[in-house]
C-alpha cells in the first residue's frame, strides 16, 4: 500500500473502511485506523480502537448494510487529509432466505467526513464522522 498522504490514497482508505464494515470484518476495518482513532456512531464519540470493537460488536448480526459513498471532496489541514462526501445506506434486518434481502429504498443519507494522516509509514484513518441529512423512518 502507498504510504503517501494524498487524495487517492485517503479515497482507497475510506472505500476499503466501509467495505470492511458491510462484510463485519471489524479487525480489518480497525487496521485502517491510527491507534487514537476516533469515531463519531450516532450521538456518541468513541475513542480508540477498543471502544469502536466494542460499538461494532453490539450490531445486530441479522443486519445487513451497505454504504455507498459518493460526492468525495479533499482539503488539507496541516498535516491531515480531510475528506467531505456522501454516504448513502441501504439496509435489511432479519433476512435470514437464500437470495436477495428484500429492501424499501434506501435507509439514510448523510454529510460525512474521514480524517486521514500518517500513522509511522501508513496513511490511517484518524476520524470518521456523519451528519444524517435524510432519514427513512418506518
């Protein structure tokens, strides 16, 4: 992996981030992030690797997510990679058939924005976090 703290790379990072959190593949997901790592999850902050593990453990397992990120926009701010985009959530629970998951439309969209610097050699991921700006409430 590219160790250099640029647009590309953060974009890989934050793809690869979200990919690991619709398959709940949680320790990968947390190797993308720096060691200090914080992680805004509805209305709380969680703050280093143990407590975002122990928030993604608590997800329902018959819930299944994707999230499609969109709209990606880069500004630097000292020495992090801010990314500002969209991350739209489509989202099934208690399908548990062969096939696909039946689905409404979709679940929420949001302003979120991910941090990116470098942790040592490695771009991390440093902050995550999301405003809903629409929301599906049945």
């Amino acid at each position: 992996m590219r160790t250099e703290l640029d647009a590309e790379t953060c974009s890989a990072l934050i793809v690869n981030f979200w990919g690991r959190l619709d398959q709940r593949d949680y320790n990968g997901l947390l190797d993308l992030m720096s060691k200090d790592a914080r992680w805004e999850r509805g209305e709380t902050w969680l703050q280093g690797r143990e407590a975002i593990l122990n928030s993604l453990n608590e997800r329902p397992k018959d819930l299944l997510v994707r999230h499609l990120i969109t709209n990606a926009q880069f500004r630097r701010a000292g020495d992090i990679l801010v990314c500002d985009y969209y991350v739209t959530v489509l989202a099934s629970q208690g399908h548990s058939e062969a096939g696909p998951a039946p689905i409404s439309g979709v679940r929420l969209m949001g302003d979120a924005q991910t941090q990116c610097r470098l942790e040592g050699d490695a771009v991390k991921i440093s902050e995550v976090c999301a405003q809903i700006v629409f929301e599906d409430k049945q």
